[in-house]
C-alpha cells in the first residue's frame, strides 16, 4: 500500500487504507457511511518492545 518508514530500535510507520463501513449517529441513531481513508500504522520494533517490558 504506502511507503514504509522505519526508526532503527523504535519502530515503523506505515501508511494503510481502512474500508468503507456504516455507522450510526450516537445523537440522533440515524445510520451514516464513513468513508474509506488512509490512516498511519506504527508497529514497535525490537529494541522499544524490550524497553516497555
């Protein structure tokens, strides 16, 4: 999907795409479509996984 950026001992980021899904309006619980958008992704690398323990 997107372009990888990795942090040598912290992680990587990475840029994903979320589908398209139905929601409901909390206020007026009127249903709604929220639409697909790319999000960033960070998955922690070794050396902070180690720290956080």
């Amino acid at each position: 999907m997107g372009r990888k950026v990795t942090l040598v001992g912290f992680g990587a980021f990475q840029v994903m795409e979320r589908k398209a899904k139905r929601g409901v309006n909390p206020q007026t619980r009127e249903a709604i479509q929220i639409p697909a958008k790319k999000v960033p992704k960070f998955a922690p690398g070794k050396g902070l996984r180690k720290k956080v323990e």
